[in-house]
C-alpha cells in the first residue's frame, strides 16, 4: 500500500485554520498590515486594544491566531492540547510561560536596577515571583520526557538589567531559577534556556552554563538544562565550542538546543550571518558535528581541545533539507551500530506541520525497527492568557514574513490535503 501523506494525521480543522493563517502570512498584500496589527496589539496600552480586557478581540483571537500557535490559557486547556498531539503521535512537547519582554534599541540601553529597599521589594512582588509562580506552574504541566523553555526576560527589569550587564542573577531571581531546576529534576523534565535578543544573550549564556554544571552530571550522559544556540550568530560556533570544552573538562552533559534564529528584526545585522546559504551551512555543519559528536570545518574545537563531551541535542527548525540530513546521517550510525547522542527534533506549534508529521510518520512506521534512525517529534508551543501571549504571537508572524517561501510551502501542502479531503467525501480520485 502507498504511504500516507504526513499531513494526512491532522484534523480537519487544523488544516482549514493553518491554510487560512498561512494564506495571510504569504501575501505580501495581506502580511503587512496584518503584522501591523499584530505588533500594535502587542505592545497596546490601551484596555479596547488588550485581549485581556476586550472581550470580542479575545474572542477572535483566541479562536484563530492564539489556537493555532498557543497551548491554553489555564492547565486544563494545556493538557488537552498537549494530549491532542501526543495522540497525534508527537512524542511530547516543548512547553514555555509566554510572559516575555522585547526591546528596543533605546530600552537596551537605558536598564537600570530595581536597586534596594522599596523599590527592589516592587519588582520582586510584580515581576520576579510571578514569572516563578507562572513557571512552576509550567513545570507542573508536564510530564517526564517533556521539555520546558525558560524566558529570562519575563522576570522583569532586574533580570533584563543583570543579563545585560552579564552579572549574576539578583538573589530573588536565583532563588526562582534555582527552585524552577529542582521541581524539572525531580519531575524528570528537561530545561530549555531559550535564546533572546543580543542585549542579553551573553548574560543567557553564562547563566545557562552555571546551570548545565550543576545539574547536568547527576545522570551519565543525561542533560537537564540546555543552552540554546543560533546559527544565524557568526559567533556561535566559537561561543558553543567553549562550553562544549567547558563539558568535557568538567565531566558533565553539554545541552544543546540548536536554532536557525528568530531576532532578525531586533539583532544588529553585522553578527548575523551575510546570506540564508551561509546560515544553513552553519546550522547543517554544527548539527552534523553534534550528532557524529566530533570538531569539524564549521564546528572547530576551543583551542587545546580535541575530545568532545557527551552531548544532548534538540534540533529545532522548519527547514526539510537540514532535518533529513540529520535523519540520514542518524540512519547511517544504526546501520553500523555506532552509539547516538539523545536527540529530538522540535518545530513550533503552527508550524512546518508538513515537517513535524514526516517525522511522526517516519517514527511510527519505523517503531521497532533495527538500524534505521526513527525520530523523536516533539512541538514547541507557550501558554498563558491571550494578552500575555501577543508577543510571542508577533515574532511568529515576523518569522513568516522573513521565510515567506516556506509559508508558501506549507500553504501549498495544507491546500492540497484539503483538496485531497473533499475530493474523498465525494468520492473522486485523489
């Protein structure tokens, strides 16, 4: 019998509303106003212009924009999404609190501390504990196997002002970090630190790196927390291989969680790579060198360093091309019975499903199968109140627009499944 087509495992539903949002963001008539929008609402001061207090914009949103990239705003709309996939036969999810902070240029560079005394004790009430409450609360929703992402800059302005001074997180927020590590641990759930804009990422890095040698040598081989990596960064091969030296000196797992980028808009352009060829050489050549867990032209080692650490990866992206290769080299080591490094594969929720469900696929039919690399497919998606999440909701109609050929893609992929859909209801070929 001929194989099913990926998106064959989708509900109909979920086709019809990713064709429709993948229609607007592959317009060029449609996608400018439509980020328009969607960045006024993002950053709306107005109570008429807050999801969170205008019933009938909630009402639409959550029932188009937020549905389609969001998990639920409370544990119980969480878990039946999360369930949703798992059924689908996704192997578990990649879970974040969407509260998050993005700057512009002049915010970068006028931070300031929350200081002492009165002042401190307001930032720690609004917005230190309820990122710790909120990502607790993330933690709880998960189950081992699943992942949570961490978004520093959602603590606040002490955070903000202390990663991008590269300091030492305030006392309150270690305390929030250090409890939000051992309830992961304890649940047998993974960390993901994610990777924010510029002004703050080498705050990110350090901080990740504290983190990756306290809790990542419990289990031989195992990593709790992972840092996350952008391909599009000129730098990271060399910020990457220092931490990859780092591990292997120290003796514990390097967590990597590795990404094209997703701060076009906000990063300045010089660090990031000259041309879409070189970022994805950069990304193949780092993801191939990590799977094979040897130094290569791309990923070269720190200097009086050859062995390399034992390595956890999350290969996140939408590009087919860089996911097969991984896929084939993977299928290769089984072939000859070389060891693997634990590895998944992560696309967005909304998102390059024509990727996520070829992987789906592929696990399922290779289940049990010998010397053939059968992927882990996990999704990545937020959660929290409809305004909470116009933000992250904004960088991904940012991203469509930077990747409009792949939005096409995948309208074009979700656009025949349909067709193929309602041919069969009335009993034509497909």
């Amino acid at each position: 019998m001929p194989r099913e087509a990926p998106l064959s495992i989708l509900p109909t539903s979920s086709i019809i509303r990713s064709l429709a949002i993948t229609s607007i963001s592959s317009s060029p008539i449609l996608l400018a106003p439509s980020l328009a929008i969607t960045n006024k609402l993002a950053h709306a001061t107005s109570p008429i212009l807050n999801p969170d207090t205008n019933p009938v914009l909630r009402f639409f949103l959550k029932h188009t924009f937020y549905r389609q990239f969001c998990a639920g705003e409370n544990a119980a709309e969480v878990k039946r999404t999360v369930d949703g996939l798992k059924s689908l036969g996704f192997k578990g999810v990649v879970l974040g609190y969407a509260r998050e902070v993005v700057l512009d240029k002049s915010q970068a560079d006028n931070l300031e501390s929350c200081g002492e005394y009165e002042i401190a004790e307001e930032c720690i009430r609004k917005e230190i504990t309820p990122w710790r409450k909120g990502t607790l609360e993330t933690v709880e929703m998960t189950v081992p196997g699943d992942f949570v992402a961490l978004k520093f800059t959602g603590a606040g302005s002490q955070a903000l002002y202390d990663l991008s001074r590269n300091a030492t997180p305030s006392p309150a927020l270690k305390e929030a970090i250090d409890a939000v590590c051992d309830l992961a641990a304890s649940r047998g759930v993974k960390l993901l630190f994610d990777a924010e804009q510029q002004a703050v990422q080498a705050g990110i890095d350090s901080w990740a790196l504290e983190y990756m040698r306290k809790y990542n040598h419990r289990t031989p081989g195992q990593a709790v927390v992972y840092n996350t990596y952008q391909a599009y960064l000129k730098a990271t091969p060399s910020i990457l291989a220092s931490h990859l030296a780092v591990a292997q000196r120290e003796g514990f797992t390097c967590g990597v969680k590795l990404v094209r980028g997703a701060y076009l808009g906000s990063d300045p352009r010089h660090l990031i790579h000259d041309s879409k060829a070189d970022t994805d050489n950069a990304y193949d050549g780092i993801s191939a060198s990590l799977a094979r867990r040897q130094y290569s032209s791309i990923l070269k080692p720190a200097q009086g360093e050859t062995a390399f650490p034992e390595v956890n990866l999350v290969l996140a992206g939408h590009n087919i091309n860089s996911v097969r290769k991984i896929q084939a080299l993977r299928t290769e080591q089984a072939e000859k019975g070389e060891k693997q490094i634990d590895l998944i594969y992560a696309q967005l929720q909304g998102m390059a499903d024509e990727v996520s469900c070829e992987l789906v696929q592929a696990g399922l039919l290779n289940q049990g199968k010998r010397n053939v690399d059968i992927p882990k497919a996990y999704k990545y998606l937020v959660w929290g109140t409809t305004g909470e999440c116009m933000k992250y909701l904004g960088r991904r109609a940012q991203e469509n627009q930077e990747s409009m050929k792949r939005t096409k893609e995948g309208r074009d992929a979700m656009a025949s499944e349909l067709m193929k859909r309602v041919k069969k209801v009335f009993g034509l070929p497909a």
